[in-house]
C-alpha cells in the first residue's frame, strides 16, 4: 500500500499544532483521480487553515493546501490517464478536502486542469491560486474596456501573491502599474518585476471624509480591502474599475453611491475558487501563452513540508514578498 508524507494541523480547542505524519492513499476521499504532488504553495487561505482560524476548513485534523501540481497516478475517468501532468486550484482542495500539503491528493475529475503545454509544473506552482486570481482580476479589467493609454492602475498588497503576480502581469501587458505597498525595503523587488511607481500603502489606509478624490487611477486590483477599497474607489477615473479580490485588512469598506453616479465607476467581484473548470483552463492556457510571465523565478522561494509552518507565520506577520512554493521530495 502507498504511503506518504503530510504536513498535519490539529486543533483542540484553540490551540493548534502541526506536524509531518505518514499517510496511505485509503486515507484519501473517493474521488476520480489520485494524484502524486509535486508542487504546491502558500497562499493566505493556506495559513488561516494551518492556524485554525475560522473561515477555511471547518474539521481537524486536516492537510491544507489550496493548490496542488502534479502526476496522474491512477484515473477512472477517460479524460486523465496515468503519466498525465495535472494542476488542481480551488474548490475544496485543501479547506475540507486534504490538499497539496500532502504527496498525494485524490480529487473530482471535474476540479483537474490539464498542465496547459508550454508550462513547468513548477511554474504552475510559483502561479498556484494567488496568480492565477490576479490574472482574473486583470481579464476582468479587460471585458470592462481597459487598455494601457487609459493611465495608471493601483495594485494594493502589491508585495503579497496576488499583488506580485498582477504587477508582474499588467506591466508587461504595457500598463503603468502603481504598487502601493507597506514595505519600504521592497521598492527594488516592485520594480524588478514592473512597477513604474511605488507608494506606501498608508496612503491608501487612511481614512478620508470626502466622497470623491482625485482621478488618479484608471483601474485597480485591490487584495486589501477596508479603507483601501474605499479610497480606491474614490480614486477611479470616469469609467474605471476596480477588481477586488481580498481582504487582508478588512472584508468591510465604507463607500458612498458618488463615484457610481457621477463617475460612473464599477467594482468587480473575483472568485478563483467555484470558477468552473472549463473557465479555469481557458485562464491557464494564457497564463501558459500569451500572458506568460517574465518574472516567475524572481517572484519564489522554496520550502519542504518542514518549512510551512515558518512561512505561514511570515504571512501574518505581513513579512512575505512574492509566492512561496511548497516542494515535495517524493
Ligand atoms: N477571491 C479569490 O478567489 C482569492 C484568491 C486568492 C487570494 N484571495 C485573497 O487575496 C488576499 C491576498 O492574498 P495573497 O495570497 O496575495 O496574500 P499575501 O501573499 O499574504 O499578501 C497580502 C499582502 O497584503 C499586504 N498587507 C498585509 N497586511 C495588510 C494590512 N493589514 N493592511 C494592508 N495591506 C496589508 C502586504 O503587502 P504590502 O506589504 O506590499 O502592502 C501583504 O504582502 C487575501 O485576502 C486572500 O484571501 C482571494
């Protein structure tokens, strides 16, 4: 019988621990296809799963891991076979689900993605979730009309996962990026990968009492949230959008109807999770072709399932620059 290693989180009460347990595949779901993980990665849902914290996975003991890249072991179903390189994002994968902190995973045909040709199994995993949904945020700036010459666009969380991967995306697609970001020792790192600008993110943070500001944005990505948001949307040009995606500072914002009516701004709602699958390929494909990234190997650092623990950590400490991959050895 297939043994392997996963990173454990138990909680009693509130206490939470985690450790690096053996496992055999009869410990897997059912499901329609068992796959060996090779990568993946740490996002900020990843860590409120790994402390125990509400919102993600509601029963411990539990293997997280949002994002999963690998090889096919077995399949009942004829759209996979054996040998096959997969990715999984989303769904329950790693809230309810045991996920890609695990060598193994066995999930629903219908939440696998066929590695699109052209992209590393790595390289799908430096993406994992935190990409792939600012890549979403981006395609939906663009089915609202935006386009380079319209100006500046905002990218709060600018360091984060989300924000690295969307600065990285909209700067070479030729739009002028604003990275708002609380850390002032990344300027170089923002730069790197494409910011044009950088501002510090308690710009965006305070909280002011008019209903309209400058129309200093065309567009945003907002992984933030809050007052943020708020002031953002205050910030649009007529016309312009921003898509929002987090919640890292707060998942409430204050807003009044002005820049609605009078600047006719939009906000866009974006879900990487119960995104179909059919949609969900079709985004990796461009991530694999015409949006491919420039910048991926700049963007990660490496750790083993002995190293979760420590990077989930720097993830509530704000202390993460880029993404995070997870390496199994199997
Ligand atoms: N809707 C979806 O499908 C979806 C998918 C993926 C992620 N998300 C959400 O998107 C958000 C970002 O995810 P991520 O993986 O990019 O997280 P992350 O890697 O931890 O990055 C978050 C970034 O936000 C900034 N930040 C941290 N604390 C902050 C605070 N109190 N106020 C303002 N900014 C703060 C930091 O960047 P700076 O230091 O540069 O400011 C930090 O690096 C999370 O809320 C996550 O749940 C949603």
């Amino acid at each position: 019988m297939t043994k392997f290693k996963a990173f454990h989180v138990e909680k009693e009460n509130d206490s939470v621990s985690h450790s690096i347990i053996e496992r055999s595949l009869d410990d897997l779901p059912a499901g329609d296809v068992v796959i060996r993980v090779k990568y993946s990665s740490v996002n900020y849902k990843d860590a409120l799963s790994a402390k125990g914290l509400p919102g993600v996975t509601r029963q411990y003991p539990h293997t997280p891991g949002i994002d999963a890249a690998g090889v096919v072991i077995e399949s009942n179903q004829t759209a996979f076979s054996e040998g096959d390189e997969v990715i999984v994002i989303g769904f329950d994968l790693g809230m309810n689900t045991p996920g890609g902190y695990g060598e193994f995973i066995r999930v629903p045909a219908s939440w696998v993605t066929p590695l699109p040709d052209g992209m590393l199994l790595r390289e799908s995993m430096v993406i994992g979730t935190a990409g792939f949904t600012a890549a979403l945020c981006i395609e939906k700036l663009e089915q609202m009309g935006a386009s380079p010459d319209d100006g500046p666009v905002i990218v709060s969380g600018a360091t984060g996962g989300v924000g690295s991967v969307a600065v990285a995306l909209l700067a070479q697609s030729g739009y002028e990026v604003v990275a708002s970001s609380g850390k002032s020792d990344k300027e170089s790192y923002l730069k790197s990968i494409g910011a044009a600008n950088i501002i510090d993110r308690q710009v965006l943070a305070d909280e002011n009492p008019r209903p309209m500001l400058a129309a200093n944005y065309a567009q945003g990505v907002d992984t933030v949230g809050g007052t943020t948001l708020s002031n953002i949307v205050k910030s649009l040009q007529y016309g312009g959008s921003v898509s929002i995606c987090g919640l890292v500072a707060s998942a409430n914002f204050k807003t009044t109807v002005l820049p609605f009516i009078l600047r006719g701004v939009n906000i866009l709602g974006i879900d990487s999770v119960e995104l179909p699958i059919a949609s969900k390929n079709k985004i990796w494909d461009r991530l694999a072709n015409d949006w491919r990234i420039s910048s991926l190997d700049t963007m990660a650092i490496e750790v083993g399932l002995d190293g979760i623990s420590a990077a989930v950590e720097s993830i509530f400490d704000g202390q993460v620059a880029g993404r995070t991959l997870v390496v199994h050895d199997a």
